[in-house]
C-alpha cells in the first residue's frame, strides 16, 4: 500500500491549521460586518429620525410663542380700547400720556393711537399723527365692523418719523373699535406692533442652535411670502412642499427638500393656528439646515460603525487563529 512521504506528514498539520485558520478568520470577518451593518443601518434611521423631530420641534415652539404674543398683543389692545381715560371727554395731555404709559410697558409698540369716527387721529403716544387722517387705513376700517389684526407690512405714515434702522420698519396691526358709555362706536384704537419682537423670539428660540449659523428658522405668511428669514429673502415667495405639507397637517413634521438656491435642506415645519380668541393669521415657521450639515451625526455614525467593525473582526480573526493552532497543535502531534 502506498504511503505519504515523512514531510508530507509533516506538513498536513500546518496545512489544517492554515484551514482553519482562515475559515476562522472569514466567518468571524463576515459576522462582524454584517452584524455591524444591521446596528448601523437602525441607529441610522433612528438618528436621523431624531434630528428631523428636533427641528420640527423647534419650528412649533417659535410658531407657539409668536401665536402667544401675538394674543397677548390682540388682548391688551382689546383691553386698552375700554379705557375711559383716552375718550374725548378727557383732556389732551391726560390721554396722551396714559398712551404713553402704554407704550413704555411694552417696547415694542411703535405707535399706539386713538381716531376719532372721522377717521382723524385724535390723541396718540407722543403725539405721533395727531391729526393725520387714517381713514383709508385697512385697520381704521375693519376695526369699526369688529376689531382687527393685519400682517405684517412696511411703514407708510410713520416712515419718515421714527429713527433709522438698519431693517426697513415693519408693522402688525391691531385695533379695535372704542366705544362711549352708551356702547356706541365714536373711535379706533390702533397700535403698530414692531415687527422686530418676531426676530427676538426666533432668536430666543434658536439660541445655542446649529453653532455657525446653520440652522435658519424663516416665518412665513398664509400665500407663501417670507416675512421673516435669511438676509435677502423678505419677501420673496416660495412653493415649497414643506409649505403645503404644514398646511394640510395640524402638527408640525420634517422632510428633505429641495430649495430654490439649488441646495437641499432638511425641514421642520410648523403652522401657527390662532390662540384662545386670537384668531391668527396663518402663519407657518419652517426651520431649516443644510442636509449635509443636518445628518453630519450620522456620517459620523457610519464611520465609528466601520472602524468598531473592522477592529471586532481583526480580533476575531486573532481568535481564530489562536483557536485553530490549539486545535491542530494535538494533531501535529499525533503526526509526528
């Protein structure tokens, strides 16, 4: 009967640890990658998950706190307007400064007035447009049929009275009918609400946000129209789905969409539905980062995923190796 030469002999039990210690190696490479692939992919969709909730949080809290003030605004107007302290029947300095206090109280009032049914201002904050017929004025109007909250639009009247700044002055309008004893309407009382108390809420809710400036919260109106956002683009109209999406839901969410500077962003939205009384104006805040920037974490992810893969299955492959050369230890052996 044939036999093997000594060194073949010899050789076989290297040979079958070689084996082993390859299969070892592979499957160990194998089970780590593919168990670091599954981990990977579902911490992925939860971290992104995350980040899209998180800014979608945001644009509800900054569209919860502008629907808010905005209330508390329409319901001290509402409250100044049964002041019998301001009616004619008072006299000039008196009314005038019982607006003033009103005005200091709340700094962000720009003008506050009373004008007669005429449609003349009577008496106002520091005598700004006394005098000064309002009549065509869309808040000296709606307010005589009930009361009255406008959107957001430039200075006309007061343009050329208050100081210069660096943002064109910008307005919301509230008013509301004054009434005499009898309950019959003889006035307005209107106020100019600063339009920069909306840029000090977002910034009081973006704060210590997206370090850099790379996440932007814009306000914007029931048509589409930016009242609020990056430098250059009040004003401008935008289509976006987000918008439509904000419309057709009743809370806030995300997506990623693309935007008309050719970039894609990841988008929370959330849409302004009124508080108490106020009724609102439509308004929906989007908040919005670059999605490069907005899934930097799970960039990040992957790759600690790959490095801990790599690293598990080089230990695994050591293992193996340990592993195979005591199994075939007994076999060389044998051999020899």
């Amino acid at each position: 009967m044939p036999t093997l030469p000594t060194f073949l002999y010899r050789l076989l039990p290297r040979a079958l640890g070689a084996w082993l210690a390859l299969a070892f190696t592979l499957l160990s490479i194998v089970l780590t990658l593919v168990l670091t692939a599954v981990i990977e992919r579902k911490a992925t969709e939860q971290v992104k998950s995350a980040i899209g909730h998180g800014l979608a949080e945001l644009a509800t809290q900054t569209s919860d706190k502008l629907e808010r003030g905005m209330f508390e605004r329409y319901r001290e107007v509402g409250l100044i307007a049964q002041r019998h302290d301001i009616g004619a029947g008072m006299p000039l300095a008196q009314r005038r400064a019982a607006l003033e206090r009103v005005q200091a109280s709340y700094g962000y009032y720009s003008w506050i007035g009373l004008a007669g049914i005429d449609g003349r201002v009577q008496v106002s904050a520091k005598g700004m447009l006394e005098g000064v017929d309002v009549s065509a004025r869309p808040w000296f109007r709606n307010a005589l049929e009930g009361s009255h909250v406008g959107d957001v639009h430039e200075a006309l009247l007061l343009a050329a009275l208050l100081p210069r700044q660096a943002e064109p002055w910008r307005f919301v309008d509230v008013a509301f009918p004054y009434l005499d004893a009898r309950g019959a309407t003889v006035g307005v009382l209107g106020a100019h609400l600063s339009w920069q108390w909306a840029r000090d809420v977002e910034r009081s809710v973006m704060a210590g946000v997206g370090a850099g400036g790379r996440t932007e919260a814009l306000i914007m109106d029931a048509g589409g129209r930016v009242l609020l956002g990056p430098p250059g683009m009040a004003g401008r109209r935008l289509s976006l789905p987000s918008l439509a999406q904000a419309r057709a839901s009743k809370e806030g969410g995300y997506l990623v969409e693309g935007w008309p500077d050719g970039r894609s962003y990841l988008v929370g939205y959330a849409r302004g539905r009124g508080y108490a009384d106020y009724p609102g104006l439509g308004w929906t805040v989007l908040v919005r980062q670059d999605v490069v920037d907005a899934y930097a974490p799970v960039r990040r992810l992957r790759e600690y995923g790959l490095i801990a893969g790599v690293l598990l299955a080089a230990l695994f492959s050591l293992a193996g190796v340990l592993v195979a050369r005591r199994i075939t230890r007994p076999l060389g052996e044998l051999a020899a």
